[in-house]
C-alpha cells in the first residue's frame, strides 16, 4: 500500500471487530461496552459506534434529540426498543430510524441472554438539545467545531430572566 493509500484509510475505514471497546457499567441498569468508529475519520456530520449490551441491560437513559437523527443496525442478539412509550422487539437484522423531536423518545434494553451488538449511526448536528424524560433533565451541547465545546446536564425547573447576570 502506498503512503498515501494508507493515509486515505486511516481517514476513512474503520472495522468495529479491530477498535478497542469502553466499558460504561452503572450499576444496576446499564453494563455496556462501546467503540466510536468516527473519531479521526474525515468524518464531519457523522458519528457511528459498535456497541455490545449485557443481557437485561440497557444502552443509555430513555432519551430524544432535537436536532440529531439517529440510527440501529442490530447485528446479533434480541432486544426490545422503548420508544414513545411503546415497547418494540428488535432481532438481527433489523434497522431502527429514530428522528429529531420530542415524538420519539427512545433506548435499547437487551431483553435476549446473549449479548446484543449493534451498531449505532448519526448525525452530529449540533447545536443539540437532549431530553431525558424518566428524569427531567436536559443536555444542551455546542458546536463540535470549537475548541471549547460547551455542554450543560440540568434538570428543567424555573429559567432564567433572559437579563439575568448581564451589565
């Protein structure tokens, strides 16, 4: 492979198999373990990782995005999307789309007893806007260009006088 054929595929392959996973456990819902496969690609308003969930474990907290879109690639295993208040069975193979906006709170809870891989696509618009339903809170992050990125974890409750602070 040429030099240049090697820096073009360090920008723009990834294979899931070869990317060391991050363990994120809280006990007693949450035991996965990820890799973000985007991360020093060329990749500008795409973010994708491969995911491994524990059996009886979910992903991440029920949450919805405003601005992002996302989707699920189930490779292996069975799980059980919550999404709108519903609960869905997923099997391999099958592809999940999740839109922006409040319609579609969602998270995956791994309901076979295997673990479950899949993998985990979406846009990274930004500024973003992250609901958390069960719990009140919010995210708010900003613009992934910069090199002070902001990101604020509240709970909603009594906002502020839009003079509040300022000269």
């Amino acid at each position: 492979m040429t030099d240049r054929a090697a820096e073009l595929a360090t920008k723009l392959i990834r294979n899931f198999h070869e990317v060391p996973l991050q363990a994120l456990k809280r006990e007693p819902h949450y035991d996965s373990a990820g890799a973000r496969l985007a991360r020093g690609t060329a990749a500008k308003k795409l973010g994708a990782s491969y995911d491994v969930l524990q059996p009886g474990m979910r992903g991440c907290p029920y949450h919805l995005h405003h601005a992002q879109e996302e989707m699920f690639v189930i490779l292996e295993g069975h799980a059980t999307l919550r999404v709108a208040g519903e609960m869905l069975p997923v099997k391999p193979g099958d592809v999940i789309f999740i839109p922006p906006g409040p319609d579609y709170p969602h998270h995956i809870i791994n309901t076979g007893d295997a673990p479950l891989k899949y993998l985990s696509i979406s846009t990274m618009e930004q500024p973003e806007i992250c609901e958390y339903p069960d719990s009140g809170k919010f995210l708010a992050e900003g613009s992934l260009e910069s090199k002070t990125p902001f990101e604020v974890i509240d709970r909603k409750g009594e906002s502020k006088d839009y003079w509040d602070g300022e000269p």
